[in-house]
C-alpha cells in the first residue's frame, strides 16, 4: 500500500462528516495532531440535523448497520461507541408492503426471519430464506477484509485467492438472478435486492456482490441511535476533541496553499491553517477544485439516482408504519429504466418511509410523529435539472402525499404540522455532482480499484475519503474510506485502546453533546 511521503506530524481534515471524524479519530490514535475544518456549524456533513418548530430531523442518512465498523473508529482512541450512543436494535429491521396488500416484516434473527417466510409464502421460500442467507454470509466474509476494507493501488491487487472465491460463490453474475437462485417469489426478491439502489445499479444490473449490502441490512442488523442518526456525528466530534483533536465549525474552506507537490496549509475564511497533510472529505468536484486538477478517466463519471425527500411533523401516524417501512409499486423493472436510462420521475413508485419517533418519541413534541419520506428521483445529469426542481418540487410532494394516501395513509397531508421539501435542487447548491447525495453509481468501473482513489497524482500529501472514493456509499463504507485514508497517512491501522484525554484548552467543544449523544 502506498503511503503518504515525509512529514505527517499535523494533519487537517477538511470536512466534519463520518468520514472525516473517522479519519480524524483513526489518526489521533496513531499519535497525528488533528484539526477538523468544518463549514457548518454542526459536524455531520450529510448526516445533519434540521429543526423544525419542536421536530428534530435527521437529514441525511436513517438506516445504521456494522456497528462494529463505527465502534472501531471510537476504539482507535480507546473510547467506545455502546458508551456514548445508545443504541436501539430494529425488531423489525424494515417492514415491506406490497401492491397487492400484503406484508412482510424482516427480521435479522435467522429462526425469527424463516418464520415469517414460511408464513408469508410457504415453507420452499423459508427453505430457500436459509440458503439465501448463508450465501450472503459467504460473500461478506470473502468481501470485506480483501474488497471493501482495502485500499488500492492497481486493479493487479484483486489477483488473489480470494477473487476466485468471489467467482466461485457467483459474485460477478448479476444480482437478480442471484437472488432468484434462492427464491422464487418475486416480492420476497424484491426486499433482497432493491438495496441496488443504494448502489446506484438496478438489480438486473448489479453485481451479485453487491449482495454484501444486503447482508448488511438483512443478516448483520439495523439499528436506530437515541436522538437521532445525528447523534453519531455529534458523538464522533466529542470524541475527537476528548482525545486531543481541535474542531473549527462555521469556517468555510476556501483554498489549498501549495508549495510544489505538498499541500502546505489549508486556507479558510478566519485564516490560515498549517498543515503537514490533509484528508479531503467533500465531494468530488468540490475537493479536486480545491486541488486545482481532477484525475484523468476514460470514461466520465457516472452517477447514482438522487432522491426527493419529505421530512413531515405530524398530529397523528398510522398503525401499518414500522420504523422503516417499504412501499412497493407494482412496477419493477420499469421503475429503474425510468429512473437511470429515461431520466423519468417513478410512474409507479417504491418509497422508503422512516418514522423514527416510532423508538425515540422526544424526537417530536408530546402526542406528535416524525415522517422520512424518500422517494427516488433521476439525478439531474439524466433527468431535469436543478432549476427545474423549482417547480417541479412542489407539483411532486403533492403527487407523493396523494400516492401515499392512496396506500393506506390517510389524511396524510392535513396531519402535517411542519414539513421540509428536499429535491436534487438542494443537493446541487451543497455541491453533490449531479443534484445527488449518493455520489459515483457503483458500476464494474467504478467500483474497487477502478473507483476515483483516495491518492491524486500531483499531490503528494493529500488524501480523499468519502462517498465518492474506495470504498463507496453507504454508512459503513463511508466510515471505512475515513479509516482507510487514516492509514494512508500513517502506514497502518490507528493503534487500539489509547485512553482518551481529559478535557483541555484549544479544544472546540461540540455543539449539542453534552448528554443527547451518550
């Protein structure tokens, strides 16, 4: 593995986002002096907060698998994540409802999930359930440590045993008829493989390997942090500066100072800061404009599908609703064709709704509900662009709420008391490249060692870390690019078990964490 050259003493991390706090904690434990450059005034990047009259929104991501990976980047400092987050596992992980009026909740408990199976379809797809589960059990373990939790240098490194193990057990077929290996219902395959989409691929598209998410939802467990998804990055920040980091909020980053091939401080607008490297954490095209060149491709960048999202306070919910919830259409295959080939809103959507007041009631105010309304949309590379989404945005909230209602959730829209309307217009103006907070789809290209690195020639001491470098989207692995771009710096894994710092001066205490984060 290649590592950054010279001296490393005093590293900035631009961006208090997971992967930045990662980053930050995984070099504070290998002994780095950290700042933590944040333009905002609260860390979280993607996984902000919104206050909405007494309703406290996550603004990013709702859905929290591979605790442990979260867990590792506390220990780096010899702090603990069960410590300062209180945990809540989701029984059930997702509950999926279906066009047709049934229902499935999904369990991460093997016995309790082949149960429900056999129930909801008979005992050949409870069967085919356990099968299903133990090859995804497989792919994982031959994934993670050579494929996910790596850095490369060159596309040689995947020549390796376990690259025939990965062909061995079908990872380069394609995802959907993985799946239908295993079961032959159509809805139960469904709930294995929409997390293509997380992806940026539709299913019979995807690689099985990519599969691996699905273990990750399915198999390793979901859970929900007291307070919100924003309490791990709140916590994350504490920690930083409880082992000795420093975290400047509200300072906007404005420029690299460079001499030659080394970054030499990071320009803000309060000041100057002095660095003898720097871990990059915006997006994409925001961090190679601050590095003043992009890497060389040969072919353009393609991106995942954005999302329109509804963050709605309301007087009432309704019994159906799990924490997460799956509202599928009829449609299936239609729906990715119109959303990454045509560019088209969803005729017949699939939503995601997430109500997390459902195990944290403070989360609204007495006797009211906090619903996550997520719909799929093009991004604006494919489909309309940003300025579009002006009046578009509101003609498709109002499409969704009817949608919904129809489904089951009715008066729906009177219920709501404050209410947030999030379009790729809004994910433009925060910098994500083609209106999408999902960064670079996931296609054979763009994936593992043919994914934008976390190294740019041309600069010697700089690093990447985030959605859009290895190893991808997702919390997990947006957490593990932080760690990875750590060990791009210091030559290794942060060491374990260091004993976190009391309190001292300069040091930036976190906003809002004073209890809600423990």
């Amino acid at each position: 593995m290649r590592k950054i050259a010279g001296p490393t003493d005093h590293v900035v991390v631009v961006g208090a986002g997971l992967a930045g706090l990662a980053a930050a904690l995984h070099l504070l434990g290998a002994g780095r002096r950290v700042t933590v450059v944040e333009g905002e005034p609260l860390p979280g990047g993607r996984a902000g907060r919104l206050d909405l009259g007494g309703y406290r929104a996550d603004t990013g991501p709702t859905v929290l698998t591979m605790p442990d990976i979260l867990d590792d980047a506390f220990r780096a400092v010899g702090d603990s994540l069960r410590a300062r987050v209180d945990l809540v596992p989701l029984h059930p992980a997702y509950r999926a409802l279906f066009a047709d009026g049934t229902r499935l909740d999904v369990h991460t408990d093997a016995d309790a999930m082949e149960a429900e199976v056999a129930a909801f379809a008979g005992p050949r797809e409870a069967a085919g359930y356990g099968r299903l589960r133990r090859w995804l059990e497989e792919l994982y373990a031959v994934q993670m440590r050579r494929f996910i939790d790596a850095n490369f240098d060159s596309p040689v490194q995947l020549l390796h045993p376990d690259l025939a193990r990965l062909a061995a057990l079908g990872g380069f077929g394609r995802l959907d008829r993985a799946v239908g290996r295993f079961l032959a219902d159509e809805r139960l395959r469904r709930v294995f493989s929409f997390q293509a989409l997380y992806a940026g691929v539709a299913p019979s598209r995807a690689l099985a390997a990519y599969a691996v998410i699905s273990y990750m939802d399915t198999v390793a467990g979901v859970y929900f942090p007291r307070g919100g998804m924003h309490a791990v990055p709140a916590a994350m920040a504490d920690a930083v500066v409880r082992a000795g980091g420093t975290v400047r909020y509200d300072e906007p980053v404005t420029a690299l100072e460079r001499r030659g091939e080394r970054v030499t401080a990071v320009l803000t607008e309060h000041g100057r800061i002095p660095c003898d490297a720097v871990v990059l954490t915006p997006d994409l095209p925001v961090t190679y404009g601050l590095l003043g060149r992009e890497p060389r491709r040969a072919l353009r960048l393609r991106h995942s599908p954005s999302a329109v999202v509804i963050h709605a306070g309301t007087d009432r919910t309704w019994p159906e609703l799990a924490h997460h919830t799956l509202s599928f259409g009829t449609a299936w295959e239609g729906t990715f064709h119109e959303l990454i080939d045509r560019g088209r809103l969803m005729s017949d959507p699939s939503l995601l709704v997430t109500r997390p007041t459902a195990t944290d009631p403070s989360l609204a105010p007495p006797g009211r509900h906090l619903h996550y309304v997520l719909a799929p949309c093009p991004n604006t590379r494919t489909g309309p662009d940003a300025a579009h989404w002006g009046e578009l945005g509101p003609r498709y909230r109002d499409t969704l709420v009817r949608e919904l209602e129809r489904r089951g959730l009715e008066g729906f829209g009177d219920s709501i008391e404050e209410e947030t309307l999030v379009t790729p217009a809004d994910w433009t103006a925060r910098g994500h490249a083609a209106g999408t907070p999902f960064s670079a789809a996931h296609t054979f290209a763009q994936t593992g060692p043919f994914r934008p690195r976390n190294l740019v020639r041309g600069t010697a001491n700089a690093v990447l870390a985030g959605c859009g470098t290895t190893p991808g989207v997702g919390v997990p692995t947006v957490l593990l690019s932080g760690k990875l771009a750590a060990s791009r710096i210091t030559g290794g894994p942060a060491r374990p078990g260091r004993r976190p710092a009391p309190p001292g001066t300069d040091r930036t205490r976190v906003p809002g964490t004073s209890g809600a984060a423990r």
